[in-house]
C-alpha cells in the first residue's frame, strides 16, 4: 500500500468530510465498517483505560477516591505535555530522542531566571519555551536540510543536552523551583466557582460550535454528520466535563479539618493546549500539510509543500513542548537537577502517543491521542503504587502495555493494506 493511501485513511479531523451518514444507525455501521478495516484509533487505548480503571478499583478502594483522581491528573500532567509534542514529530514518521532532556535543560534555565536573575514567572517560561524552540530548530534544519536521520541527529542532542544541567547545577546539586504560580501549577487548584463557570463555558462552547457547524454545512447541501450524532456527542462530553468538575470540586482533604477542593492547575494547562493544538491540526494549513507530509513526503513536495519548514516547524514544537513538559515536572517535584528529564519521561511520553492511537509509521495521530495515553500511561503506576508493589512490576506492565499498542497499531496497518484503505 502506498503512503498517500494510507494518509487519506489518516484520523487528521477532517475525516467527515469524506463521508455522509444519515442516521445514527449509518454512523454506527459506518464506525464498524472502519474498525473492520483496521481503522481503530483511540479505541483500544480507551478500552485499555477502562480496564485498568477497573481492575485497580476492584483491587483497592482508593484507586477511584476524590484524592487519588486529582493526584492521577497531576501526575499525568507531563507526560500528557511530552506526548503531545512528539505527537507532530510521530506524525512525519520521525522520532525525537531528546524531548525528555530538553525539557530537562529548558527547566533549568527557568529555574536559573528565577533564582538568579529575579525575572518574573512569566519571563523565566518564555526564556525556557526559547529555548526548547531553538533546540527543535537545530535539530530540524540537521533532519531536513542535511538528510541526518532523526535518530541520529536526537540521540546526539540527547547526549549533549544532559551537560547542560550538569553544568549549570553542578554534579549532586539541585535548583528550588518554589516561584508561587508556577509551583502552584502542581499544588493548587482553581477555585471552585471558577472551575464551575469553566467547565459550563466549555460545554457551551462545544455545542455552540458543533450545532453551528451541523447547520451551516446543512444550509449549504454539503456533507455533515446526522443531527443525532452531533447530539449524543455534546452529552457524552457534558456528562464528562460537567462529572469530573463535580468530582474534583468536592473535598478531598483526608483530614477533615482541612480543605482540599477544585482542579488542579495543571489540568487547565493541558486542556488548553490540547484545544490549541486540536485547531492547528484540523484546521489550518500546516495541520494538513504535516498530514500530507507524514503520508507520503515526495507527493506533498510534488504537491507544492514545502516539507523542509513543515518538518522544522515539527521538531520546534516537539521541542518547545518538551519545555513546557519540563516546567510541569518541576513544579510537581519542586526542583530541577541534573538528571531531570533523563529517566523514562522520553519512552513515556513516546508509549503515551502511540498508546493512544499515534501511528509509529507517520501520517496517523491526533493531539488527543496524547491525552489519553498520557493517562494510561500514568494509571499503571498510581494503581500499582497503592498496591504496594515493586517498582519492577510496574516497569513489566508498562512495557507490556507499550508493545500491546505497537502490534495494534501493525496490524491496523496492515489490515487497511488488505482492504485497500
């Protein structure tokens, strides 16, 4: 099967366009006849989800308390961040082996602006974000411009980018993060009202948007989703937003003399950046080029696409979300040191992507994919965490789980080759 065939298969947002039910009963078929064809998307991820939800409930009754869940979100935090940049270099059939410490190295030069310089919170994160960009510039104008393979180009920032730390920090030494708002990231949460007015807002917002769009293209005789379809969508993501806002509002503190209540910052952070990222995706220009590009590089360039920038443009993001991915890390430990962002956040972040449905081939993937592997990917060891278990099991789970996503996401490859897709 050739690439660009397997693009215009691609889940890139613009899917519908292609395709018309009348019904909710044809969209379910619809639904089917794609998963038939190996179309599965965040399918299995969600299924995965669900189970782990379960069995870790079912096994301890904290698993699923107020706390825990707010502690989950926290945690996922990062890596949800990570994963979603590498989404777009995963989207080129790339791989970035220095996300992780890049975040690491972003983080420190955060941290170094505001000890040392006394710049505010908000200088210090654009100084940090810089700095991610310019080290996807370097890496992408070595990957397309020079030819290098991404492998070999990120390995070598991977290993450089650790003395960065090491340097400024020193050998054994560690940075406070402890600026009030971006510490508060990880150790506040939004006041409850606000967290209430949020979350009706969203709704709102999505219905607003998804009904305006079902009636404009309606009014225009072009190809939209039945009317009943668009409404199941708004009260499935109501019940959702709405569900987690009441969960999260109430108190969670385990002393009753104390209250813990509202979302957790963070939360707000990575929802915003998934709606951000969502837009770039589905619906400008670079979102379809990047698809193009993933799919088959030689006919976008044919096409008029200048795949040089697209694929720079790729590793600037990647690598600016690392650094935002790196701050989140920081304020939930409430320090930087040498090590930061060379453990596992890299194979996390690249297990969350394709765990929630990235394809590791290119052409494939969606910033929401990040999310929701992000959270499976954070679930093993919370759940695990309050089983007591060892810190091996919790590595043998993992990985298990990773290699489960990578053969689904073969064999979807290779059933949409048997069916033409």
């Amino acid at each position: 099967m050739s690439a660009d065939t397997d693009t215009a298969s691609a889940p890139s947002g613009f899917d519908n366009d292609n395709r018309q039910a009348a019904t909710i009963g044809d969209s379910a078929r619809d639904y089917l006849n794609r998963l038939r064809g190996g179309d599965m998307g965040s399918l299995p991820a969600i299924l995965g989800l669900i189970f782990l939800f379960a069995v870790f409930s079912s096994l301890n009754d904290r698993f699923l308390t107020t706390y825990n869940m707010a502690n989950l979100v926290i945690q996922a935090g990062s890596i949800i961040v990570l994963a979603m940049g590498i989404v777009f270099v995963l989207l080129l059939g790339e791989i970035d082996l220095s996300a992780g410490v890049a975040g690491g190295a972003s983080a420190t030069i955060i941290a170094l602006m505001l000890i040392d310089y006394d710049w505010t919170w908000w200088m210090a994160t654009l100084a940090g974000v810089a700095v991610g960009a310019v080290i996807g510039l370097a890496i992408g104008s070595l990957v397309s411009m020079l030819g290098i393979p991404s492998f070999v180009v990120t390995l070598a920032f991977f290993l450089a980018l650790q003395a960065v730390p090491l340097r400024l920090i020193g050998s054994g030494g560690s940075l406070r993060f402890n600026d009030e708002v971006l510490r508060g990231l990880s150790i506040k949460n939004v006041p409850v009202t606000a967290g209430w007015i949020a979350a009706i807002l969203i709704v709102v917002g999505f219905a607003a948007l998804s009904l305006w769009r079902y009636r404009s293209l309606s009014a225009k005789g072009l190809v939209h989703e039945p009317l009943g379809l668009v409404v199941v969508k708004i009260v499935v993501l109501a019940a959702v937003v709405l569900g987690l806002t009441a969960l999260l509002s109430a108190n969670r503190a385990p002393n009753p003399n104390f209250n813990i209540s509202g979302i957790p910052w963070v939360a707000p952070v990575v929802i915003a950046l998934l709606l951000f990222w969502t837009f770039v995706l589905t619906k400008t220009r670079f979102g379809r080029h990047l698809y193009a590009v993933g799919g088959n590089a030689e006919a976008a360039r044919r096409a008029g696409i200048n795949v040089l920038r697209v694929k720079i443009m790729a590793f600037v993001i990647c690598s600016s979300m690392a650094a935002i991915s790196g701050l989140l890390a920081a304020s939930y430990t409430g320090k930087v040191s040498p090590g930061s962002g060379g453990g596992n956040e890299l194979l996390y972040a690249v297990g969350a992507a394709v765990i929630g449905g990235t394809s590791l081939f290119g052409g494939r993937g969606r910033a929401m994919d990040a999310v929701i592997g992000g959270l499976v990917i954070a679930t093993i060891p919370n759940g695990l965490g309050l089983l007591d278990q060892a810190s091996y099991i919790n590595f043998l789970v993992t990985g298990g789980v990773l290699l489960l996503a990578a053969s689904v996401d073969a064999i979807s490859r290779r059933r949409r080759s048997s069916a033409g897709v």
